[in-house]
C-alpha cells in the first residue's frame, strides 16, 4: 500500500533531468470515438487533460468524430447495459480472432492518417490515450518522436466481454510491448502495478477533481437528519456489480431500509431503480452535468461504488470524497494502495452480505462516520485536484524531453 504522506507520482517517474524553459509542442491523440460520448468518465477526463496539458504546452487536438452530444435526463431512453448479448453470434473463437485483425487493419489506416497529421505539424512529442491494437505508437517510435500514454484499463481484455478470440495472448503481448516503447507511460488508478514493466517508464496515477468543484463544498457540513442519503454514480457498466448493490439492499431488514434513501445519478440505471423502488427511497436523477451534480451531492451523505475491477481508478470516488461523502469501496489494490481505512470505508469485493453490513452500520450509527468524509476531502485537495495532477504530468514530460 502507498504511504500516504507520499505524493501521488512518487515512483517510477524515469526522468529526472530539470526541464528547461521552453514550451514544446504537443498533439492530443484520441483514437476510439467512444470515449467522447458526453455522459462518460472518459470524456470528462480527455477535457481536463486538454485543458490542463494547454496550461504547459502548445496542444494541438487530434480527436474522431465525437458520438451525440448527452441529453439531461436521456438515460430514461437508454437500454440497461445487463441485456446479455445474443451468445449463438460469438461461439467461435476463429470469428472473434477475426475480429481483432480487422480492428488491427483498421487501426493501422487510423495510425497512418494520424501520423501524416502529426508529422504535418511538426510537434515535439504525441500524447496518447491508449486504445485496443493501436500501431500509433510503434510508428512514432520508429521516427524517433517520444510518445506519452494515458493507459486506463487493460485494452487486450475489454474486448472479452463480447467474443472470444485465439489471440488475446498476442494481444496481450503487443499491448505489453507498447508501454514498453513509449517514452512515458500515464497508468490511471494502479494498472502499472499489473504490467510490472522492466523498463520503469512509467508512473501510477490518479484521477482526480476541478479545484471550483472540491471549493463548492468548503463550507458544506453533513447534517444526520433524518433520512440517510446514499448516492451511486455510473454510466452503468457490469463491472460496476448492480446486483450486488440490489442484493446487499434486499439483504437489509424493512426497519434499516426505511431509514435509506438512494440517489440514482448516471444512464443505464433503471434496473436498480426498477429492482429496489419497491422495498426503499429512491430517486432516479438521470445525467446531471457538473453544476447539478454538485447541488445534488450537498445533500448526499454516502458516495457508493458497489464493484470495480482490481487496478481501476474511479472518478466517482473523488467527486463523491469533495463533496464530504462517507464513500464506501469494495477492498481492492488500487483503493487500498491510494487510501486508508481513515479515509474510505472499505467493505469486501463481491461480499453482498459485507455491504449491506456496512450500510446497516453505517444507517444506525451515522455520526460514527462522518469524520472519514472530512478526511477524504482534505486528502483529495492535498493530491487530487486536476491542476496538481496534471502538473506533476507536465513536468515528467518536459524533464523527459530536456533529457533527450
């Protein structure tokens, strides 16, 4: 685990030459259009980093298409993402290793028109979210241009979840050897502690929160008054374990239930609404954008995160921890290895029955848990406001390119 007093960028930073006063210039590459859709996690951090990164450097975009633009409220529109896939279309393995060489292929015309845009502006380095079988990378490599990755997840393995392929070993593999080129690689929540790469250049970091944000609540004290205000936040994903939430709420007896109230904040949500409206409080808010979602969190009193892969980061827990929310997390690496049981209330991972211990403790004894809330805000001003995130970014950047 992290010693806390530590800062957040302490280790494996591989760079420690002074950067010099000039300004380098830089071009943003996006690749998946996915990741601009509005009401996701990943959207709302490629902005901060295009406008945290222009604070330091002369940033050119290069982003696809965005996907439509989210609506308030929209998610009342969307399909649950719970809906098994038809499983008939995805029995071959031979089909889903022809899936992953067709993304290949596509993904190396994508690389090529990029590296002509890249070249075309003549910029110091590319900084680069990475994506599923990207070449992008090894192109730059091979010109000699220094190539920075933001990595949050592991791309060979998000495509399991819909087909089965001969070549996840191979992908695996490539994705492996491309942090391992890069001059520098950003692993978002703790995915370096995964890879273990030899070549040490690299860094695990955090998510983080706007300044405005955290100080809108400065003066924000968490009343027990009444109802306790639980709030889950999501662009619902299976890896965010709804019927974990569902069954550690059914587990609760009538008496704790009637002492709760939950706030739905996100899209995808309607099966846990439609699950539970029945036997507890529950308001469904839709998609709120930042305004509203700090007016609403002043409110809240338990920020919740019902499941997460082990190395993953989430957004949610420092919106949720500025705002003075007790937060409760499943006991995994990447939430044990930033935060300690001062700060967090940790229950155990896929454990139903040890969340809704948790919540009957924390429903019939809120006072008790309060001071967790206060800690987590001081922490998250003290390391995680996005200007000191990206800051400690830029100048493991620009001491990387002094050095070379």
């Amino acid at each position: 685990m992290q010693n806390n007093d530590a800062p957040p960028f302490a280790e494996h930073s591989g760079c420690d030459v002074l950067s010099k006063t000039k300004q380098f210039s830089c071009a943003y590459v996006v690749t998946e259009a996915s990741c601009l859709d509005s009401s996701s996690g990943a959207c709302h951090h490629i902005a901060t980093g295009i406008r945290e990164l222009r604070k330091y450097f002369a940033l050119q975009q290069m982003l696809p298409r965005p996907h439509q633009r989210h609506q308030s409220n929209a998610s009342k529109d969307r399909k649950s993402p719970l809906v098994p896939l038809p499983k008939n279309i995805y029995k071959s393995y031979l089909y889903g290793s022809f899936r992953d060489l067709k993304a290949f292929t596509i993904s190396i015309a994508k690389a090529l028109i990029l590296l002509r845009e890249i070249l075309r502006e003549d910029v110091d380095f590319v900084y680069v979210r990475a994506a599923f079988l990207d070449p992008l990378p090894f192109f730059l490599y091979i010109l000699k241009i220094p190539c920075f990755i933001e990595a949050n997840g592991l791309q060979f393995e998000g495509r399991q979840k819909y087909y089965s392929s001969l070549l996840v070993p191979v992908n695996r593999w490539i994705e492996r050897l491309t942090y391992s080129i890069a001059q520098h690689v950003f692993f978002v929540g703790s995915y370096g502690d995964y890879w273990q790469l030899k070549s040490k250049n690299w860094s695990n970091v955090e998510n983080g929160v706007e300044s405005d944000f955290l100080k809108s609540f400065s003066e924000c004290e968490k009343v027990f008054s009444g109802k306790v205000h639980i709030a889950l936040i999501a662009r619902l994903m299976a890896h965010h374990q709804p019927q974990l939430l569902i069954d550690s709420i059914k587990e609760l007896d009538p008496t704790t239930r009637s002492k709760l109230c939950l706030h739905l904040i996100g899209s995808g949500l309607e099966t846990i609404r439609d699950e539970l409206h029945t036997c507890m409080d529950v308001v469904d808010h839709g998609f709120l954008n930042r305004d509203e979602l700090a007016e609403n969190l002043k409110q809240i009193h338990v920020g919740l995160i019902p499941g997460v892969p082990k190395y993953q980061s989430q957004m949610k827990l420092f919106d949720y921890g500025a705002a003075k929310c007790v937060v409760l997390v499943p006991k995994v690496h990447n939430f044990q290895r930033w935060f300690n049981e001062s700060e967090i209330e940790f229950f155990e991972p896929e454990d139903a029955k040890s969340l809704s211990r948790t919540i009957t403790d924390l429903a019939n004894d809120p006072s008790r848990f309060i001071q967790k809330g206060d800690r987590l805000h001081q922490r998250i001003a003290q390391d995680f406001t996005w200007d000191k995130i990206f800051a400690a970014k830029a100048k493991i950047i620009k001491n990387c390119l002094a050095a070379k």
